[in-house]
C-alpha cells in the first residue's frame, strides 16, 4: 500500500500464481473486503481506493491450484527503522548495531511478525526468500531505507525458528545470502538463517553478573580450561553433546580441577568443521550443531551458577570465502578490502576484513559484544590479532600496501581493536579481553589513553615457544639452553600475560604435550609424564596467568582430532590420573594464595636464586606477597640427574614444607614421602643470609612455603 502520484491510495500485489485477490479492510466491523483486480498476466494485482489515510488490512488470495491463503500484506507497515537509526552505524560508532539489523521479534499494531534489515549498500534490489514464502523472490521485496544502505521489511505472522536468506541482486547477477547479523543460522549443508527472539531464557546467574563487575583479574588468580566442544566428549554413538547435556558435566569436570575459567574455541556458526570455528560465517549467531542459543545459554548460567567464568574466543581478523557467507556480499567486496593486497589472507585462504570502512568496524564491534549481552560470557580471547594489526603479516616484498605514514601497521584495525576494547569495559565492567598476539607490538595490554591496544591480558607465545624447545632437548643439552627459560623473564612484567599451552600445540604434526618431553632416548610414557608434571608444576609457579587445553591436563597420547572425543580411559593409568590429580592441586594452590595472583604483573615480587649457572639445569627462584607467610620457594632440576643436600638461598630464617613436589608418588611419581620440613639455616648462599638444603631428584619442580604460611 502506498501512496499514488494523484495523492490515492493504491495497493499492488505481486502474486504470479494467483488467481484472485481480495483485500480485507481490518477497520471496519465486520470486516469488508474489495476485490482487487489484474493488470495483464503477470500476477501483478493493483486497487484504487481514493483519497483515504493507509488503514490495516490482510490480503486473501485463491490460487490456481485451487487452494487458498490470508495473510497481512507486509507493505501495509510502515518500516520499523529510520534511516537516523543507522547512522552510528554508518559512521562506524555502533556497537549495538545488532540490535538493529538482522531479524527481530516485533509486535505491531496488535500484529506480531519479524522485522528484517540488511546492509547491502551495492545492491540494485533485495528479496527475503525463506520456506514461508517458498524461496520465491517475488513475494517480499524488501525497501531500500534512503542512503543509509540497508534494506528493511516487516514479515508479519512469522514464526520463530523459520528459514531465511537474503536474494542480493547486483550488477553481477544475484546471489542468496545469510544473513550477517542472524541470530540463529541452521548451519551446512542449507546454511540458511533463523528467525529467533531472545525472550526465550529466564538467567539464574544475576548474582554472578553483579559481582563480576568489581573483579580485577590482573590480581587475581586466573586458570583457564581451553576447550573444543566438539571434542571434548562424544556420545557412545560418536555424535556431539548437545548444550544441554554438557551443562550437566563440564560445570562439575570444571570445577573440579579447579580451573576459574573454561574458554571455547569459537561457537560462531561456521560452515566447515575442520576450521574449528575458525572460519566464522555467523559472527552473532552459536552454532546449531549442539543446540540452540537457549541451550548454550543455560550452559554459561550452569558454569556461572558454579562459578567458573566463561571465555569464548572471537575472530575478527578474517572470515572464509564461501557463497552463501559475506564475501561480496551484494556483487562487490563490502565487508572485505577489495585490493586482494589487503584483502586476502595468505595463511588461510580466507578474506580480511576492511577496516577502514565505517559499517565493517560497527559490525565487528557490535558482535564483540552482541556475546556477552545475549549469552553472558565473561570475555573473549581475539584471535590472530598480529595478522590484523600488521599490513604485511605472511606477505613478501611487493604482496602488501603500507599505511598512509609508509609503515607497517594497519591504522584502522589498530584503532578498531582500541575502540571494541573501550566499548567492552565501558558496557560490560569485570569482562576481559584477551590478545592472541604472537610478535613483539608494544603496550598490548597498555591503556588506550597511553596508545595501548587496551586488551587486559596477551597470550605468551614467546615463553610457550621457548619452554617447549627447552623440554624438547635432550638432558645433555639443556645447559647450554638456560637461556630459554630465563629470558622470559626479561619481558614478563612489560605486558599482563597468560601462560599457555593451546590447542595449537598439540596439532598438526606438534604431538601431544606429553610426547614433547625429551628423554634422551631413554624411559617411557612414565617418564616423559615425569618431566610434563616438571613442566606443569614450572608453569604454574611462574608469573602470568594460565591456560591448559583440554586433554593436557591428563597427558592425551594422541594429537587432537577436532572429530573424535578425548581419550578418557588413559585417566585408569596411574601415570595420566596423576597428571590431573597435579593440575587439580596446582589450581588450589595458586587459588588459596592470593599474592601469587597479585604478583603475576608485579615484578617486585619476583626474584632469581639461580638460573642454570651453579649446576646445569638447576633453577630456582622465589615469588614473594606483602608478609613473609606469602612466600613461595621454586625448586627446579631438568637436568637428568639427581641431586641430593641441594643448598637454595631464602628470603628469611624458618621452617619450610613441601606444597607440591612433582615426584610424589600420589601423581605418578617415585618418591612415597615428599611431606619433609627443611630449616633454614644461617648459612650464606648468594645474596642470601639463609639457605635450605634438600634433595632434587630428576625431573622434578619443587614447591615450599614458610611453616605456617
């Protein structure tokens, strides 16, 4: 219905398989309906009904087939947005675009149905297409909504859960595209969007939500549980746990090794499996492969109610080429740089994002936090955040564009990081944002006023890399390697970091963590879980926060496999029981005792005994709280060799006892009894004016606090 030149009310139809048409006036009791004519054969009916303000009205058609429908006619609602709505949007300042665009839930004149809204700036024309209109791109044309790009149009009497795309017709032909801010997609093989309304999930988490907002995790202690969903457990017939069913395990799996925090790998809807998530098609929208959005929100209210927070990780630096997804999207590169210089990845094969374009940054951030509005989770883990901020990132000479300033960085995705990180505290306070950045970029966790990137931790890929190259040596080796192990040091405390071991350490060729551990050519599974236990205990005693991928925690013998389950029965072994049982206490210890939490960013708290320069491969040092109870003491032999009346320098005179020791007998290890005290004694050791002796069998990391601390 619309207005005609002659200042009449006209109403069109386009029905090409209809035989009549009637149209329903609503305003009158009882209803009075008009039939509405043909203009020649092309299914298009048109009524002239005089000089008349628009009124509510449904359309009933017989069709030719001799059945009949009614329904109210889309274009009898005026559209749901104004172009003002997208203009934050356009200026690349909306973070909450999702709540515009997309599909949402309406309730108009007493009329329920879905409004529907789409960025395609290029397209000559729009249709929704979906089962309620029989994938027909001439039932609802969607009206373009004035310069602001987007195309708008109110479904009226639209279930929830119905299958759409979008039809983009372009210079180049037309293409069926999902839509980019779908809430709900039923992902491969039909990819299609759902229509979807949030009203859905009463939160029992309210209590967790507010305390979150006064936590600091950079002092505060930090264990996260990294996990594929996909592969963490599988049914007995190798299918997936739904949200639902995980609900009831990994809360109380969780908890029980003590981890704070569980982080999934990326629940974006995306088409191929094997990217892991990686290759993202729906950046607002969970996967359907484990259920829906309800479900994986009754799983984030499971884990909060249990209260471990919840990481997900979130890809903005590139998204896959595939038709139905945003790869040029109306014809034309829209959410990509069209210069494949800039808009290819290399390493991937996938798309990258333009940074610089207005509504791409408005996108970006607005899925950033449409997850922790809609689903609650506690932060996001970025991925590849080195690929985003540096032009020639994978690129050889002549393959990329410097900046404007003949550099390196990308300016606008710089700045696009700075702002989603600002919007994220400022909307959601206590909620982290955590870097995987592999180079040395400066101030990534810095604050954006001082030219950081305003991330709150980055993940240590450099300390990662060097410690596993340091393990991966045999015994002989490892003096000459000290260094791997004490250059860590010299940068720990420029940036808030998390030590880790992800998934992409045990893949593609890497091994298993536990495989990792060299020998020498000598010893067995038992063995080389001696020295992971070493390793563990070392990791979790250095400064930094943590991250373990599922499966290290009991030293998986296999590498992952993204489409098999974790092997559990290796936890029946006393070997792989005792490694969990390690990771268990480890989280415990590190949680009880607070200052290890504050002094991860703290460098005062931090000192050296020795670095591998009195005996080879011995280290030791010391983290330190506020009083002299909170003391931790770090004993560390790699070298292959046992050592017995070992003499370590302390901070202060007393009795010290064993927290862990990687050789107990209750994980896995030799000796039956490590409860032994040692006093200190006034014996000079180094700058110290008391020293402990003891024993260091290898491998083995010993922990010891002050009696009573």
């Amino acid at each position: 219905m619309h207005v005609g030149d002659s200042g009449d009310l006209e109403v069109r139809a386009l029905l090409p398989d209809a035989g009549t048409v009637e149209i329903i006036d609503l305003t009158r009791e009882p209803s009075v309906s008009s039939a509405v004519p043909p203009l020649g054969n092309e299914g298009l009916f048109e009524l002239l009904i005089g000089q008349r303000k628009p009124f509510p009205y449904r359309l009933r058609v017989e069709w030719k087939n001799g059945l009949s429908s009614e329904w109210h006619d889309p274009y009898s609602f005026d559209p749901t947005l104004e172009e003002s709505d997208l203009a934050p949007f356009g200026r690349g300042e909306d973070p909450l675009a999702y709540q515009k665009l997309g599909a949402h839930p309406k309730f108009i004149n007493d009329v329920s149905g879905y409004a529907f809204a789409v960025w395609a700036p290029q397209a000559n024309s729009v249709s929704l297409i979906g089962e309620f209109n029989g994938w027909n791109d001439l039932r609802h044309r969607m009206r373009r909504l004035g310069d602001s790009g987007a195309w708008e149009l109110f479904v009226p009497e639209l279930a929830s859960i119905a299958q759409y795309k979008y039809r983009v017709f372009s210079e180049e032909g037309f293409q069926d595209k999902a839509d980019p801010f779908a809430a709900f997609s039923e992902g491969p093989p039909g990819n299609a969007s759902l229509t979807y309304g949030f009203d859905q999930y009463e939160w029992g988490d309210a209590e967790w939500m507010e305390s979150r907002r006064e936590l600091d995790y950079r002092v505060l202690p930090m264990s996260v549980y990294e996990m594929h969903l996909g592969s963490w457990r599988r049914k007995k017939d190798g299918s997936y746990l739904s949200y639902l069913e995980l609900a009831e395990e990994l809360p109380r799996y969780v908890k029980g090794l003590g981890f704070t925090h569980v982080e999934f790998l990326p629940l974006s809807e995306h088409p191929l499996p094997a990217s892991w998530g990686y290759q993202v098609s729906g950046y607002f929208s969970p996967t359907s492969r484990f259920g829906k959005p309800e479900d994986l929100m009754h799983l984030v209210d499971a884990l909060h109610r249990a209260g471990i927070g919840v990481i997900m990780d979130w890809v903005p630096a590139h998204f896959p080429r595939d038709d139905f997804a945003l790869a040029r999207f109306d014809g034309r590169p829209t959410y990509e740089y069209a210069d494949p210089r800039m808009g290819e990845h290399q390493d991937w094969g996938t798309l990258v994002f333009d940074y610089a374009r207005p509504e791409v940054r408005s996108f970006l951030m607005s899925s950033a936090l449409a997850w922790l509005d809609r689903f609650h989770v506690d932060g996001l883990r970025v991925d590849a955040v080195a690929s985003m901020i540096y032009l020639d990132y994978s690129r050889k000479e002549g393959e990329w564009l410097p900046n404007r300033f003949g550099g390196r960085e990308n300016l606008e995705a710089i700045s696009l990081l700075q702002r989603a990180n600002e919007e994220i505290h400022h909307l959601h306070p206590g909620a982290i944002v955590i870097a995987e950045e592999s180079t040395a970029y400066p101030k990534v966790t810095g604050k954006v006023s001082e030219k950081g990137l305003g991330f709150d931790f980055k993940w240590n890929m450099g300390w990662m890399n060097d410690v596993l190259e340091y393990f991966n040596a045999p015994p002989v080796e490892r003096a000459k390697l000290a260094e791997k192990l004490t250059f860590g040091h010299s940068y720990q405390f420029s940036e808030n970091f998390v030590q880790v071991f992800s998934h992409d350490e045990v893949v593609h060729g890497k091994s298993p963590m536990i495989f990792k551990m060299n020998l020498g050519g000598e010893g067995g599974v038992s063995e080389q879980a001696a020295l992971l236990r070493a390793l563990y205990v070392y990791m979790w005693a250095w400064p930094g926060k943590k991250t373990l991928f599922m499966g290290n925690e009991f030293g998986q013998t296999a590498e992952w496999d993204f489409d098999n389950a974790l092997d559990w029965g290796l936890l029946e072994h006393d070997d792989h029981r005792g490694l969990s049982g390690l990771v268990r206490d480890l989280n415990k210890i590190y949680c009880r005792n607070q200052f290890l939490g504050v002094g991860d960013s703290r460098p005062d708290k931090f000192r050296w005994i020795e670095c591998g320069d009195r005996l080879p491969a011995v280290f030791s040092f010391l983290r330190f709280g506020d009083s002299s109870k909170d003391t931790l003491l770090v004993a560390c032999n790699f070298s292959g060799e046992g050592v017995s009346d070992h003499r370590v320098g302390v901070s202060f005179p007393g009795t010290w006892r064993v927290v862990v020791h990687s050789q107990d007998k209750a994980y896995g290890g030799l000796l039956e009894d490590v409860s032994f005290d040692a006093r200190a004694e006034s014996v000079p050791d180094g700058e110290w004016e008391h020293s402990l002796t003891f024993a260091l069998p290898s491998p083995c990391v010993v922990l010891l606090m002050p009696q009573g601390g």
